[in-house]
C-alpha cells in the first residue's frame, strides 16, 4: 500500500492542481500609471498608520481616556427558577449597551470635574521657546516659515521625481526618497507649532498634544538615523563592491530595510513613551525648549524618574551610535577605495560627494550626541536649543541639495519631466 501511494505521489495524480501562483489584475486600464499609483497608495498607507498612531498614544498619554469603548453588553444576571427553587448563577443575558454607555460617561465626568486624587493635575505645558529674542517674533516667524517651506519643497521634488522617472528607481533614490519622506514628517512636528508660538506668542500645548509631538519627534528621528546608516551600507556596496552590488540591493531588499527601520523605532519608542505616560505631572509645568523635549517632560514629573531616565539614555545611544558606528566603518571603506582611483579627476570628484555628505552627517550626529549622550547642565539649557535647531531647521534644509539636487542624473530627470509637463500643456 505505502509503495503504491509513494508511486502515485511520484508520477501525480491527474485532475489535481498543478497551479504555484496567482496573477492579481489590479487595474489593467491604468497600468501605465503604476508609479503615481504607488506614491498615492504609500501616502494614504502612511497617513493611515501615524494617524491610528495618534489615537494609540493619545490614549495611553491621558489617563481621561483610559475607558473601555463597549460594543455590546453582557452583564450577569442572579434570578429563581420558582418551580426548581435554586440560583442559577453567571447566566449571561444581552441587553442593550446605550444607558450603560451614558451611565459610564456621566460618571467619568464626575470623576473628571471633581478631580480624582493622586492624578496629574497639569493639562498643559508651557514652552519656553527663545525668551531673549521674545520681541523678534516677527522676523524669526518669517525666517523659519521661509526654511519650512524650502525645505517641504526641496524633499518633495525628489520624491515626485524618483517615481515619476523610471531611471531613477533604483535602490539609492527609493532610500533618498524614504528619507526624504521621514525629513518632510520629522520637520512638520515641530516647525509649525513654532511659528504658531512666534506668531500669536501663544506658548502653551496641550498634554496630549505634548506627548503626541514628542513620540512623533522620537520615532522619526530615529527612523531618519536608521535610513542614514542604510543608505552609507548602500553607498559602501555600489562603491567598494561594485561587481556585487545588484545582487545584493535591488529595490525589494531597499523597501524591507525601509520597513525595518521604521519598525525598530516604533517598538523601541512605543515601549518608553508607554513607560513615560505612566509617570506623574503634578509640579511646574514650564518646558525650557521650542518643542516637547523628553528629557525636559522627564524632569517635571513628582514621579521616581530614575528607571525611565535610564531607559531614555541606553535607547537613545543605541539609535545614534550604532547607525554613527556603521557610517563611519562604511565611509572609511569608500574613503580607501577612492584614494586608490587612478584619474586624480575621479578622485576629487568623489571627494567632493563624499565630503559634502560628511559634512550633514557630522552636523546631525554631532548635534545629537551634544543634546542627548553629554551629561546635562542647566547653564546648557541654551546650547541644546541651538543644536535642536541645526537638526530641525538646517540639516533638512541642506539635505535636498547636497543629497540629490546636485546628482547630475536627478537634474536630467528633472529637466526631462518638466519638458512632459510642457508637450503636455
């Protein structure tokens, strides 16, 4: 019997699928929008994701909103059975959820109203943005506005352009255009609530608006630090393993390690900002900086803070010196294999690119390390700000430029879609 089955599952048996795959026929009448179709899927992807983000810290950053939602109720009822004459108990009976529901929110507000003791009692926070500069709100609202928007712009064009031309879509501009992405996002949570407090010199943010800014400000950051350190692995590979190169990064393994990157920050800042929303606010509520810095949340709060502030500092010099470790053994490579061009025009060339991507580099890991690896002082309460701002304000200005707008391929391509838009018209 067992020879006779071994026979028949050897020769296959017919009438049985021999299908290993299937073709899915998305949409067939626009297949030549595939690229466009791609970046709006993505954008709605991502927007969807951070947007149930902010509902998931919301929740666990206030404690007003630690309540569960019921669906449908089951409450347990005790009744007699007159004629058997016993209790049956646990007996599970529906009833409608609505005047529960309105019970458990009339008696949340209460306990709201009234204020329920051992709670935090701070609802919002007050940033103390540039206090001597106070009377040039005017001017630094206009300078800022102007490197937001240059900045947006700059990051913008390299995305449209890497997926709007199929030259471009190769592993190095799929992680340019990544990080370009994650540079627009890190940027817009913090300048705009900038500009609104040198415009309207209104300083105060909502604790859960506190709380949101700073998981969001953390998340991608260190997506950005983690995408810098794949991008010099992939700079490193086309440069000193040129042979092997395609078959070590095609744009399958670019978008799993962009995947990975934001994953790695996710779990890694969820965890602390869980731990965080769980620490008390109860004394002064001034935070001495432009945006919702953790170490100074970390401060204000009555709570035992040593365990977090320890968390805090092992995961943040994880996520700068590991990506910082990788580029510098990645760009010492590339510096060995350049010197050993023969064409001193080639060499100077690629110094010339390697030197400028040094140059971002440096300012945001040296930024970095000065804020959150030094020990802290309050007479350098100043100097941190002006190193946030380099990583806010300036790195995101210059990255456009010295990444892609001064790749002669990104201008051809650039310059050919223009020419499109002009047939077009």
């Amino acid at each position: 019997m067992m020879t006779n089955r071994e026979t028949e599952i050897t020769m296959g048996v017919k009438n049985e699928s021999t299908t290993q795959e299937f073709i899915l026929e998305a949409f067939p009448a626009v297949q030549h929008l595939g690229n466009l179709l791609f970046l709006v899927h993505l954008l709605a992807y991502l927007a969807s994701i951070m947007g149930n983000m902010v509902i998931i810290i919301i929740t666990w950053a206030d404690h007003r909103l630690q309540t569960p939602i019921l669906g449908e109720c089951y409450i347990s009822l005790l009744y007699f059975k007159k004629r058997k004459k016993h209790i049956v108990k646990n007996t599970l009976f529906p009833v409608n959820c609505f005047v529960v529901k309105q019970r458990m929110m009339r008696v949340r507000e209460t306990e709201i109203t009234m204020g329920v003791k051992n709670e935090s009692t701070i609802q919002e926070f007050i940033l103390e943005v540039f206090p001597a500069v106070q009377h040039l709100g005017n001017l630094l609202f206009l300078v800022h506005l102007l490197a937001y928007l240059a900045s947006i712009m700059g990051n913008m064009v390299i995305i449209i352009i890497t997926w709007a031309d199929h030259r471009l879509q190769m592993p190095m501009y799929v992680l340019l255009s990544a990080f370009s992405f994650c540079e627009c996002c890190f940027i817009t949570t913090v300048i705009p609530k900038l500009l609104s407090i040198f415009l309207s010199g209104r300083q105060t943010i909502p604790f859960t608006a506190c709380f949101t800014q700073t998981f969001f400000f953390l998340f991608l950051g260190a997506v950005i630090f983690f995408l810098m350190a794949v991008m010099s692995l992939d700079r490193y590979l086309a440069i000193c393993k040129p042979l092997h190169y395609a078959s070590i990064m095609n744009l399958r393994i670019s978008f799993l390690l962009i995947f990975l990157c934001y994953s790695l920050s996710f779990i890694f800042f969820t965890g602390l900002m869980l731990r965080v929303s769980q620490l008390s606010f109860c004394g002064p509520n001034i935070i001495s900086h432009f945006f919702c810095d953790l170490g100074s949340l970390i401060h204000l709060s009555c709570s035992d803070t040593r365990s977090v502030e320890i968390h805090f500092f092992f995961l943040t010099s994880f996520v700068i010196l590991l990506p910082l470790i990788i580029t510098i053994i990645a760009y010492s490579n590339i510096v060995v294999t350049i010197l050993r061009l023969p064409s001193a025009k080639e060499r100077q060339k690629a110094f010339s690119t390697c030197s400028s991507h040094l140059i971002v580099l440096s300012l945001m890991y040296g930024s970095c390390v000065f804020i959150y690896l030094i020990p802290k002082q309050v007479n350098r309460l100043d100097s941190n700000k002006e190193a946030a701002l380099v990583n806010t304000v300036v790195t995101p200005l210059l990255n456009p430029v010295i990444y892609t707008l001064r790749n002669k391929q990104v201008h051809q391509a650039l310059r050919d879609t223009l020419s499109r838009v002009r047939l077009q018209k």
